[in-house]
C-alpha cells in the first residue's frame, strides 16, 4: 500500500515539474518572439550600440561594447534554447534535456559575465573619461584619419548640448583651434546652439553650450545609465536561466528514476 502511495506521489510531482517546466519554456520562447524574453536581451544589446553607439569611439576600453556584444549571443541563445526546452519536456528525452540543460548552463554564465563586466565597467567609468576622454578631444579632433572621432564629438555636442570635455575653455588648447583648419574659430561648430558654418567664432554664452561639468558629466551619466540596464538584464536574465536548470535537473532526475522502475519491474 505505502509503496503504491509512493509511486502515485512520484508520477504526481514528475507531472507537476513536467508542466512546470513547460510553461516555463513556452512563456520565455514565446516572449522571445515578441521581442520580451530572449528578444529584451537581444534588444538591451543592439540599442546599447545603436543609441548613441559613435560614443564608443571615445572610450579607451572596449568593455562597454562587449558588453552589449555578450547580451546579443545571449538574447539569440535564449529564443533558441526556449523552443529547444519545450520538444525536450514534449517528448520527454533525457538526451535533449541534457543538451538543453547544458544550454541553460551555458546562457547563465554568459549572462552573469554580461552583468559582472557592467558592473565592474561602472566603478572605473568616471576615472577613465576623465583621463581619456579631453585628450582625444583635442588632440584628435578633425585630424587626417580621425574622421569618426570628429563625428562623435559633433554628435555628442550636439546630443547633450555641451561644449569641451569639462568647459569650453579646453578647445583653447586643441590642435584643430590652434590650426588654419580652423579659420579663427574658437570653438567647433558643434558647440553651437544653432549649428551653422563658422559659429564657433564667437564663444559667448548666448551662442555657444555652457554647461557645468562640460560633456564629461553628460556622456558618464549616460553611459552609467546604460551600464546599470545592462548589468539588471544581464542578472535578471541568468538568475531565470538558473531557475529553468533546476526544473529541468529535477525532471531529468524523476524521468531517471522512473526509467529504473520500469527496468526492475521488467
């Protein structure tokens, strides 16, 4: 009697965690497809490098980029995991649900090294903007071969609506200010509030960005913003990753059993 009990209490959880783990990979495949799931991670990635994404020509270290890099092979992994998750419990496979076992591993540790990099990224961030991010304005700016640099000082000047790395004073000592390029300008034109051809002639207040802390502070404010986003989804994304591993180690485990059962009742 107590050995039936048992068995109906096995069969009992092994349905439970079976259909548990189901609708786990039936919610995350089909958020995946409609860009929540696998898809927010992708997409946390693809706009960390689009927004704003000639920002990164600035940056001495290239963490931030793989950073984002790491969340799209994740966000690709997951849509595919998802739907690789619901054949294994469908058909109920230990050979499948190994390898998608396997995949959760995979995608957690892939996560995990996304939100760590993050989160190390944000505590050196303020430090290396301000020992890089002057000199590769002015000693960079509209020179042979640095075309997208020039591009992302203009954009980030334009986008912030600031002038020179801490004020406008820096461009003083600029090679492209101190050059003919120049045409006696005193700022780039992408200082102005009204940017026009030769408007950074004229450096007064009225016409040209004057914001306390200069584009440091707004380019660090926003990129810390980004890390923080990428590190939560980075996080979020491997702890669920390591929730579907259990479930699927515990069913993998009960099928093992049951596999045992009928072998020694045969």
């Amino acid at each position: 009697m107590s050995s039936m009990y048992k068995d109906e209490q096995d069969d009992w959880i092994t349905v439970c965690l079976k259909y548990l783990l189901f609708i786990f990979n039936f919610l995350f495949w089909s958020l995946s497809l409609s860009q929540m799931g696998g898809g927010v991670v992708m997409g946390v990635g693809i706009w960390t490098l689009v927004d704003k994404g000639d920002y990164l020509s600035l940056l001495a270290s290239s963490t931030f980029a793989v950073s984002a890099y790491i969340l799209i092979l994740a966000g690709g992994l997951v849509m595919v995991t998802g739907f690789l998750g619901c054949c294994a419990v469908i058909r109920e496979q230990r050979s499948c649900l190994s390898t998608y076992f396997s995949c959760l591993l995979l995608i957690f540790l892939i996560e995990l090294v996304a939100g760590i990099l993050a989160y190390v990224y944000y505590q050196t961030l303020s430090e290396e903007l301000k020992q890089h991010l002057s000199k590769t304005m002015t000693d960079n700016y509209a020179q042979p071969g640095k075309e997208s640099i020039t591009q992302s000082v203009d954009r980030l000047q334009q986008d912030f609506k600031c002038c020179g790395s801490n004020n406008s004073y820096d461009w003083k000592n600029s090679v492209y200010i101190k050059s003919p390029k120049a045409e006696t300008r005193l700022v780039p034109d992408s200082c102005c509030k009204t940017m026009t051809l030769q408007c950074g002639k004229r450096d007064h207040p009225s016409n040209i960005y004057k914001v306390e802390g200069g584009c440091i502070t707004k380019l660090e404010q926003f990129l810390a913003d980004h890390l923080l986003i990428i590190g939560a989804v980075g996080i979020g994304v491997a702890c669920l990753q390591l929730g579907g591993a259990v479930l699927t180690a515990c069913f993998m485990y009960l099928l093992y059993k049951e596999e045992e059962e009928d072998l020694s009742d045969a």
